[in-house]
C-alpha cells in the first residue's frame, strides 16, 4: 500500500510540475504578446498626436496664405486655394486693412 500511494504521490507531482512549465512558458508567451500590442497602441497614439499638431501647423498656414492673398489681392493664390476647396471672405474692420473673416474647406 505505501508503494501505491507514493507512486501516487510522484504521477501527481509529476503532472503538477508538467502544468507548471505550461503555465511559465503561456505566460511568457502573453507577456511578449501584450508587449507587441503595447508597441502598436503607443505607434498609434503617436500618429495621431502628430496628426494632431500637423493639423494645427496646416490651419496656420492656411490662414496665412489667405491672409496674403487677401492683403495682397493675390487672385492666383486665392484660386490656388480654392482648387484645393478652401474658400474665404474678406471681413473689412474699421478703418483697419481688409483680413480674411474665415478660411474654410478640407484639411
């Protein structure tokens, strides 16, 4: 009977040490998993926080190039950005030289 159960005992442990090495190397293989995603989602974010100030950088310039065509009564300008579907009108202020009100259109 003692034979029996500590060969019990040893099948037993046996297999708990087999479920073991499973379990360490499913971790491991989940941990460079979640790093490969990691590494995505931060690629990602960065893109959009790129497109978000490229975003900023390209309202700015065109709000310049129509503030020159508008000063400068540039109407190859002005029909440049209109092929690209910005549009704009001049607000005149008082007794002030005449800015564009608004530019608008795609981005």
């Amino acid at each position: 009977m003692a034979q029996g159960k500590a060969q019990a005992l040893f099948w037993l442990s046996t297999v708990l040490a087999g479920l073991s090495v499973i379990l360490v190397i499913s971790n491991g293989l989940l941990f460079l998993s979640n790093q490969e995603t990691q590494a995505t989602i931060n690629r990602r974010q960065q893109f959009i926080n790129q497109s978000v100030q490229l975003g900023r950088l390209n309202e700015a310039l065109v709000r310049a190039l129509a503030t020159a065509a508008a000063n400068n009564k540039d109407d190859q300008l002005r029909e440049l950005l209109a092929q690209h579907g910005i549009t704009f009108q001049i607000a005149p202020a008082d007794g002030q030289a005449p800015a564009p009100a608004a530019a608008s259109g795609k981005q």
